[in-house]
C-alpha cells in the first residue's frame, strides 16, 4: 500500500475548524470517512488529498492558521473555517495566495462567493431562510414578529434579508433584541422580561447552538414556552437539535424549526450505518455541516483529478506585502485550476445534488420540524417554487400559501389551538382609550358625568361601533376610557394622537380622521364611516320677490338673438310679399310698422295678414316652429322659478372668499385648520373656530363683515349634523376634500388593529345592526331637500334651431332674387342700354320697391284673382315683357 501511495500525486488541503465545538467534532469525522470512502470507491485515481488539520476557535488565529498552512504546508486549498467571523479573515489570505477556501458553515449573506472569487461555499446562505420563515408567518396569518438574534456577523447579517421578505407581504418586524454570545445569565433575563412585556408573541431566534440553548433553557424558566407564544428557530439551531441532546428537547416544546432537506438515499443510509459502527461516541451525532463536509471532500477530490499531470506543484512567491507586516504570501500554482475543477464538479452526494451555482450552493427544499416531546417531527416543507407543501416534491400549481399546506404542529403549552401571535398587556391591565371630549356634534361621541359616581358615561354613534367590534372578537379586550378634552382649554385632535403614539394611551376612538400624516406615526384601523371636507356657505334670499324674474328664464345672448331673429323674419317675409300683396304695402312708416307686427303678432300667433307667396309660406312654417318650442321652454323655465323654491350660495367657491377677504370658520381641534393653511393657503387671520353647530350658526348668520365669517369648513359628518339642523339656511358648495374617513387609532405596531379593523367589516356589513345604531343617533335629524338653482336658459341650446331658420330665409330669399333679375334685367337694360351699371342697379331696386305687380283693388274677389295670377307669375314670367314706364295699373 506505501508504493501506491508513492506513485500517487499527493495534493496538500488545510483543514481548520474548532474540534471541540458538536459542528467541529462532527466534521472532523466526516472529513475522514469521506478520504477513506472516495478513494475506496476511486482506486485508480492519479491524485489524493493529504490533509493538514488544524485547530482554531478564533478570527485572527484563524487567518495566521491559513498563512501557516500555505507557507510550510504549500496546501492549494483550504477547508474551512468554520465560522463567519473566521472566514472572513482566511479568505482574504485565500484571495492572495490564489488558494480556494472551502467553507461547508460559513454561511453569512455578508460573505459573497461573487465578490470573493476564491471564496466557495458549500452550504446555503442564511439569506434564503428568510424567505422560509415569511412563508410560515405568513401561513399562520400572523402581522408582527419579534427578532432574537446574536449580536455576531452570523446573527446580525440575517436582519436585512429578513425585514426585506416580511415587508413585501405585509408583516411588521415589531422589535429586535440582540443578545452577545458571552451575556449573563442576569442579563439574558433581563432582556428576556423586556420580550415579555411586547404584546406581539411571534418570536423568531436566530443563534448559534451553544447560546440557544442557554437561551431557551431561561425562557423555559420564566414562562415563556407556554400557551400564546410561538417559537421558529433557524438551521442554525435546527440543524443541530439532536446533537444538543434530550436536555433541549425538554425546554423547547412547541418549537417550530426550518433546517434543509436531506433527501433519503442508499448512499446516505450506508453512510449512517458506517458512522454508528466507526463512531462510539453517543454525544457525537450527525448533523447536515457534516454532510456537507463529506461532499466537500467528494467534490475536491473530483476537481484535484481534473488538474493536468504537467502542472507544476510548487509555490511562487507574491512580493506584495500587506499593512500589517504578515510573512511574504506564496501563490498557488494549482488553486486557480482546482478551484474552476470545483465550480464545475456534480454528482450526488450526501446531501443531495451537488451543484456549485456562483460559487455556492443553491437553495432548494427546507424542511419544517416541530418539537414534540423527545423528538423531531416534521410538518412539511418548503421550496423557492411551490411555497409550502406536506411532501417536498408536491407542486401548488400558484396556489397561495396556507398553513393547511403543513401538517397540525403542537404549539408551546401542548395545544394544537393556533396562538393568535399577540396579547393585551401583561398583568390583567386595562387598555386606557381616549375619546374626544368636545361640546359639539354628540351624535357621534357625547362624553357625560354620572353626578353620583362620578364616573364618566360615553355615548354615540363612533362609540357604538367600537363596542360592537370588540363584542365580536373571540378574546376579551379590557379597557377604560379616558376622555381627552378637545378645545379651547384642552388639545386637539393631533395632540390626543401625539399620546397614542408616545404610549400616553392605548388607543383612541372616536370620530377620527385618517390622515396620511397621521399614520406615519399611529396605525388606523379600516374606517368605519366615510368622510371628506366639504364647504357651507349662506343661501341667498329668495328670487321669486324680484320683480324682473320674467327676465331669468332666458340668458342676455339669447334674448338678443331671439329679438333678431324676429325682425330678420319679418323683413324676409315683407321682402316676399310686398309686391304681390296689398296687405305689405303702404307708406314707409306703414310698412316698418307692418314688418315689426307681423313679426311680433306670430309669437302668439295673432296675425292677421294673408300670405301669398309660397316662399314667405316655407320661411313662416320653419319660424312658427321655433317660436313654438321658444315660448314652451320659456314658460316651463319660468313656471318652476315661480313654483319650486331655487337655492343660490352667497359665495360660490374658495376663490371668491380669497378675493372678498372674507372670513372662514372651522371646527375647533380638528385637522380642517392645517388644510385650509396648508393646502389651501389661507391666510391664518383669517381664520376663525368653533366648537359647536350653534356657533356655526351664528357666525355663517353674522357674516364675514359683522364679526362672523363668509364659509365654514368642516368634516362631512359634522357639516352633516349641521346641515340638518338649518337645512334652510347654509347650503354645501365648492369641491369637497378627500380624506380616508373616520378610524380607531392605536400606537404603531399594535396587534389589535388588525383583528379590529376585520371586527369593523363584519360590523358595518351588518345592515340591521347599522340600521339599528343610525336609528338610534340620526333619527331627530331632519331630512334637508334642497333644489339648487338651475342657470338660465342659453343660446347654446337652440343653436341648431336658430341655424336652420336662418338657412331657410336666405335660401329663399335667393330664390326669390333669382327669378326676380330674371325677370326684369332684360327690359331695365333695353330701356335704359345707355345708362351705367349701377344706374341700372339702381333702377331695378327703385322699380322692385315702388312697383306693384299687381295693384288690385282689396278685395276678396281681386285677392283671389291676384292670388290667380301670382300663380300664373311662377309659371310664366319669363314671357312678360313691360315696355318703357307703363303704368303701375297695366301689367
């Protein structure tokens, strides 16, 4: 056996971990059965792997370890170290000497494979164990969590990945408590009460095994593994539970753990029957740090082979020395080759699929336990593609995460009732909640004295709703309520949640408005009203007492238009008939007097006149048509002014009350100040407050100029109490101003304000009980019908009506003017062919005036001849000829 050896290229591996610690001792072991193993299954392999062990429970002791190995040893690898504080030092050397440095427990986020290209992990990173245990929180519906962790590198690396995964679903890292690995146990208490005293009970540990177990040992002494708690542990405790003995199982019942899947195979179960036959020792147990030990040394060994035989074994030298004076560095010749060996190795190992993806291993299936007497039962599992599951290969198709997905765990306390994850106040002590004490507005909270007792009585409708969610909750909730006072000699609204926030009060309820930024530092609840900002102005007296009202119906533009309009049709009409009937002619003064008659008489259809001429016929016909839809809107128009009463605002908007300088009221304490200033930007001068609907009253009646104001502002609901009270009074006008509604407010974090805020559904979905709690505060309000005044009718809106007469009266118009000239052109320009043009023109428009086609008497036998004739005219009068000045009584 020593020839073969010889003949074999030896490779040199530093090995460096703490042989004392249950991780240590274990891999120690491992390491050995894996050299022992490979080789026995490999032969024929040209290389082995000559390990150089050495023993290191300290950072820099860890990284002179590492030099001492490289310099006297020339290893070009090393294994280990075991912790994250350890490998972050031996790295660095690692990097210099070009020397792959294999970690198997080093498993900090903080220590990237990417960053570091010598740097190989072959483990899993805690940052994926976030994600696992967002899972079951989750899964539980559980919203706040509380952090134990170790103040090292490996504790405190977890929280951001953690804070992160809980913040995309919703969850609240409520408190972090971190505990040094060298506390007291005085002082492990002491933190321990102040855990205690939080009212959330989700409590997630992530320690080394040596400090969880003292952890949990003096949690179990102060009552704190009982019913209503929940415990989840990391892999970093999980992991190692079973070499911790039956002594921890005893102070950990209850526990829920996450830890990696080990999937069953032939080669691990040889491998367990070896460890019980080689391994005496019944304190030294197997954990998966020693499986991944063992594939580390698979996995080297496979990468160690792959290095062509002609690469050279000896060392150079790096001439670089560092700041802190260490011995000159030598560079491996071979590591570089081994380590792109390693990164492309895979096979299946103990631990399952060996696969270097970016220098370390790649998450895959995390295994849930749950303590349950001695022992370890496992729940389910969890993987990065289907969540949660009851077996580590069952696909959820997308299905959403449920702790139905596990199998019923036993909590502390040796129930299987799901803990709610929070409780009230240790001690029995009462919740102390604050209610707004203000004079006004006591339909939603009327605060009053019992003159015999003295204790206060709390009414209305905000504090109904409160009562009827706690009474369906399936805890009780002890309380006292504490009235806050709201005004002039007490807060406001922003101060009582001032004392919520700084823990002054438990909670707040009342008719609160939830505010964005209220809520950057207290938690609402769902509202359970809504609610905006809206303003109240004056209603103007009544129009019906003005005695121009006839007037409003319709706007100036289309009064002026429709007056036109009047005179263009009776215009277009005399122009059509004043040459054909007798009833059109007369002395100028006769015939604009008949013009505006005629016009006018149609509107109610009065006129007397005889028409003739087809065209004024068509032209009538589309104007009577107008007329009648004018007159009916103008009547309806005017019959609603008279009959239903309209409502006008003496202000119409903000920008009037900025411009008039006016006054502006609001309630006192709320928050309706900080928009007026603030958003609306009103001067605060001009403001003024009041607490109750009769000051309101009073100022909106004064006025801004006699020491009241021009508007109010104020929430809906009490613009709605107001409202009711003088609805014929104010009226509400301008935008309104949107806000979230009407809350409970309790301080940051509280686990109460989600139980309630579901409560509050189920309550305001409740239609009788709403119906019952309206009843019972708005009954005595009286309903307000209010008709807000309509604007008068404009042209706009007969637009349409107006376009069609007018293209109706010029097309006939044209018409008519056609036939006219080509009538009469030809005889004007024979009689007159040594005249001008315009003298021409002028000539015709004389005899088109003055001449009368047919001067009969009026009678009604000549109207009918006339009328006879006319017809005759649009038949024939191409063929008339009227030669020279013949008389107007020859045709």
């Amino acid at each position: 056996m020593e020839n073969i050896a010889e003949a074999k290229k030896v490779v040199h591996v530093g090995v460096i971990l703490d042989v004392n610690s249950p991780v240590g001792s274990v891999v120690n072991a491992c390491l050995s059965m894996a050299i022992s193993d490979f080789y026995g299954a490999h032969p024929n392999f040209r290389t082995r792997l000559s390990p150089h062990h050495r023993n290191s429970d300290d950072a820099l002791a860890a990284a002179f370890t590492a030099l001492e190995l490289i310099d006297k040893e020339e290893v070009d690898a090393i294994i280990g170290p075991q912790t994250s504080k350890q490998a972050r030092f031996v790295i660095d050397v690692g990097r210099k000497a070009q020397v792959p440095v294999i970690s198997y427990s080093a498993t900090s986020p903080s220590l990237s494979t990417t960053q570091n290209p010598f740097f190989v992990r072959v483990a899993l990173d805690d940052s994926t164990q976030a994600k696992v245990i967002t899972a079951i929180v989750q899964a539980f519906e559980w919203h706040e969590v509380i952090l134990i962790y170790e103040d090292t590198e490996y504790g405190s690396d977890l929280i951001p990945y953690l804070a992160y995964e809980f913040q995309q679903v919703d969850i609240r890292l409520s408190s972090r408590f971190s505990f040094s690995p060298n506390d007291s146990k005085l002082r492990i208490l002491k933190k321990l009460n102040k855990v205690m005293a939080m009212q959330t009970r989700v409590i997630v540990v992530h320690t080394s095994s040596s400090f969880g177990s003292k952890l949990f040992f003096l949690a179990k002494d102060v009552a704190m593994i009982s019913e209503g708690y929940v415990w989840i542990i990391t892999d970093g405790l999980s992991s190692l539970l079973d070499p911790m003995g039956v002594k921890a199982f005893g102070f950990m019942q209850g526990v829920l753990g996450i830890r990696p899947y080990i999937p069953q195979s032939k080669g691990l179960k040889n491998f367990k029957r070896k460890w019980q036959s080689r391994i005496h020792s019944s304190s030294t147990k197997l954990n998966i740090f020693g499986y991944w030990a063992y594939d580390t040394i698979w996995a080297l060994a496979k990468a160690v082979e792959m290095i062509p035989q002609e690469s050279s074994s000896v060392n150079g030298e790096n001439h670089h020395r560092n700041t802190s004076q260490f011995p000159v560095i030598k560079v491996s010749k071979r590591g570089k080759m081994i380590l792109n060996g390693l990164l492309k190795t895979k096979f299946k190992g103990l631990s399952g699929d060996f696969s270097l993806v970016g220098g370390q291993l790649q998450s895959s299936t995390f295994e849930i336990i749950n303590v349950i007497d001695n022992e370890e039962k496992v729940i389910g599992y969890w993987t990065l593609e289907n969540g949660l599951t009851r077996k580590p290969d069952k696909a959820k198709n997308g299905k959403s995460m449920s702790k139905y997905e596990l199998k019923p765990p036993i909590w502390p306390g040796n129930t299987k009732d799901k803990p709610r994850g929070w409780t009230t106040p240790i001690g029995g002590k009462k919740l102390n909640i604050a209610v707004p004490h203000k004079p006004g507005f006591e339909a939603y909270l009327k605060v009053a004295q019992d003159p015999y007792t003295k204790e206060f009585i709390i009414t209305g409708f905000s504090h109904d709703v409160f009562e009827e969610a706690l009474a369906l909750l399936s805890f009780p909730v002890p309380r006292k309520l504490i009235p806050f006072p709201i005004g002039p000699n007490g807060g406001t609204y922003d101060e009582l949640l001032s004392n919520v926030k700084n823990q002054t009060y438990d909670a707040a309820v009342g008719d609160i408005t939830i505010l964005a930024n209220r809520s950057q530092y207290v938690d609402f609840t769902l509202p359970y009203l809504q609610s905006d900002v809206s303003m109240v102005v004056k209603i103007k007296d009544d129009e019906r007492n003005n005695m121009w009202i006839f007037l409003k119906p319709l706007s100036w533009d289309l009064w002026l238009t429709t007056g036109v309009a009047f005179v263009c049709t009776g215009l277009v009409v005399w122009i059509l008939e004043h040459r054909i009937n007798n009833e059109f002619r007369g002395s100028a003064h006769q015939q604009v007097g008949t013009v505006f008659w005629f016009s006018f008489s149609i509107l109610v259809f009065a006129h007397r006149e005889k028409i003739i001429n087809n065209l004024s016929k068509f032209v009538l016909i589309i104007w009577i048509f107008v007329v009648l839809i004018l007159t009916q809107s103008y009547t309806a128009s005017l019959a609603s002014m008279l009959t239903v009463q309209r409502l006008e605002p003496t202000i119409i908007d903000i920008d009037e009350l900025k411009m008039n300088g006016d006054f502006v009221g609001y309630e006192t304490g709320s928050f309706v100040k900080d928009l007026l200033v603030k958003q609306l930007d009103f001067d605060e001068s001009k403001l003024r407050d009041y607490g109750t609907a009769e000051e309101f009253d009073k100022a909106l009646s004064k006025g801004s100029q006699n020491g009241g104001v021009g508007a109010i502002f104020g929430a809906r609901h009490c613009v709605n109490l107001f409202l009711a009270k003088y609805c014929d009074k104010y009226m509400i006008v301008g935008p309104t101003y949107n806000t979230d509604g009407l809350g409970f407010a309790f301080p940051r974090g509280s686990p109460l304000v989600p139980v309630i805020s579901r409560a509050i559904l189920s309550v305001i979905e409740n239609k009788s009980k709403m119906d019952a709690m309206e009843h019972k505060y708005f009954l005595h309000l009286k309903a307000c019908q209010k008709t807000i005044s309509s604007s008068s009718l404009g042209l706009y809106s007969f637009g349409g009506l107006f376009i069609i007469t007018a293209v109706a009266s010029v097309s006939s118009l044209i018409i008519y003017f056609t036939k006219f000239l080509q009538s009469h052109w030809t005889t004007i320009h024979t009689v007159h062919h040594d005249s001008s043009f315009w003298s021409k023109i002028s000539e015709l428009v004389k005899h088109f005036y003055d001449q009368s086609l047919y001067p009969l008497p009026a009678t009604n036998s000549t109207l009918q001849s006339v009328e006879a004739l006319h017809d005759v005219e649009n038949e024939v009068v191409d063929t008339v000829v009227i030669v020279g000045n013949v008389s107007s009584s020859t045709l």
